[in-house]
C-alpha cells in the first residue's frame, strides 16, 4: 500500500470530475518487468474517526474490483490482527461472483450454523469467531441474487449496509436496480424497513450483551485492495491461469483495469461515537441519527 501523498500524485485516488465519485485503483499503467519481481502498487484508506456501537455504515458502490489477484475488502476494526475485533462487510478474490462476510472477535464467541434471521440464501461457511482459534472467523457468503464482480458492475452497483447494534451485528446489500433510494439523502435510517439481512450475528453469540459489548470497541471503517493477500496458490488457479499470484502482479498494468471502487458515497449513522464525535440524539437500536 502507498502513502496519500504518492496515492493522489499518481491518481490512485481521485474525484472523477464528471460523476463526482471517488476512484480508489490499484496501478494498471505501469510495466513492472516480469525478471525483477516487482511489486505492484494498491490502496488502502483507513477512517481518521472510530464510530462506536450505535452506528451504520452505507456505501454506495458503481464499480468493485475484480480479477486475477485482486482481494478487495470493506470493514470496519478496532485494532491490530489477532488481538482486533471487526466486521468484514464484503471480501472476494479473483473473478469470485459472491461476496463473503465475516466477523472476527478476540474473546470467544460463536456463531449458530443455522440463522432464521439472515437471509436463506446466504451460506453460514464457518461459526467460530474467535482470532485465537480461527483465522476464518465467523464467515458468511452471500449467495443470493447479489452478485459480485463483473455482473454487480453491469448492473450499476448497489449498496453495502452494515448496522453495528447493542443487539448485534448485520448486514444488508441490494443491487442497483433494488436500492431504496429514501436512505441515501435521508438523515436519519430505521434498520427494520430493510428487510432481512444477509449476514446476522446476535449478541448472544458472545454470552450476551457484557461479552459482546467486551469484543467490540470503536471501528474504524477500511476500504482497500490487496494484491494475492492471502490467496493461496489453490484458489488462485481455480479461476485465473495456472501458476503463482505473485508471478502476476508484474507485467502489464493493462490486466488491472478492473481493480477500482467507484464509490457514489459513504454516509454513517450514529448514536455515539468516539472523542472526535459530531452531534447525536437519542433512538432505539434500529433507528439511528445521522453523524456523519
């Protein structure tokens, strides 16, 4: 990952001028020579304010990156790995079709491997949540009707809503042509008008609200794309040609053309917040103010 300062003067991020979205892509012009081995460059931007337990989080997406060692992400976290806590809105690697979800605690807790309250379309992959005994986390993929990738970007995007509750943790998404428009230029946002989430984890994974309060602190929100990551050389190979991640990152910056977010808009609904708050009021659990 580079500095702001490198991100800006290279166009790793900008305002595009005729949308008024912001551009956020890992290098697709540079020829790095495949005999060096070289590195290429991406992004990651990290919330200079951590929103406390209250909160929500609205992205508004035209574009996700995808493609052959791409690893974008979406979270919110509080700390380093593996004494952090946070929640992973949406990952994928490669040309992946479906976004996966995952919360990841320090102390233990654990998740049901049936949930009534998300999504039946949604795939409960791994229930325990703890970062001493699981680098999985609590992992959920979204298997439904929201697609990732190539045909999410044809379609014109969508939203992203993650609700950081004292009853739990959930997550929604809807494509373009299913967004509820209301909520993007209102200031306030009642959760239970939308619908049933894809990702649920209630309190009670933790032993209730005391261990779920204990595992969350504040979250910062994180939106970047690594390159291989964690890819190993099995999930590289299934969808992109055979060999090394690392063997093709260098070459032609052109195979990176479709590793950028375009993002429409963050907003970010809150009860409360940390030290550098803006102004709250009060509301229940699923009608939260507006902050941000």
């Amino acid at each position: 990952f580079v500095s702001a300062a490198f991100a800006e003067e290279h166009s790793l991020v900008y305002v595009d001028d005729a949308t008024g979205h912001t551009i956020m892509k890992v290098d697709n012009t540079t020829n790095i020579p495949t005999i060096t081995g070289g590195l290429r460059n991406s992004i990651k931007i990290i919330s200079q304010v951590a929103y406390a337990m209250g909160s929500v989080w609205i992205i508004d997406l035209f574009h996700v990156p995808y493609g052959c060692g791409v690893q974008p992400a979406l979270y919110i976290s509080a700390g380093r790995w593996p004494l952090h806590k946070f929640i992973r809105t949406f990952e994928t690697e490669n040309k992946g079709v479906f976004s996966i979800m995952r919360l990841h605690t320090a102390g233990v807790c654990n998740a049901p491997s049936s949930n009534p309250n998300q999504n039946t379309s949604s795939i409960v992959n791994t229930t325990d949540c703890s970062t001493q005994t699981s680098y999985l986390g609590c992992m959920t993929t979204n298997a439904g009707l929201i697609p990732y990738g190539r045909e999410f970007n044809n379609g014109g995007g969508g939203l992203y809503i993650t609700e950081f509750a004292s009853t739990g943790i959930s997550i929604w998404s809807f494509p373009r042509s299913n967004t509820p428009h209301s909520i993007l230029n209102s200031d306030r946002i009642d959760t239970t008008d939308l619908g049933t989430p894809v990702a649920n984890w209630a309190a009670s994974i933790c032993g209730g609200s005391d261990g779920f309060n204990q595992n969350f602190l504040p979250q910062s929100l994180v939106i970047e794309i690594m390159l291989c990551g964690d890819i190993s050389d099995l999930q590289f190979n299934q969808t992109c040609p055979p060999g090394y991640c690392e063997n093709y990152l260098p070459g032609n910056g052109s195979q990176f053309g479709e590793a950028y977010f375009e993002i429409g808009s963050v907003q970010v609904f809150n009860q409360s917040i940390d030290t550098t708050s803006a102004s709250s009021t009060s509301a229940s659990n699923n009608a939260i103010a507006t902050a941000t």
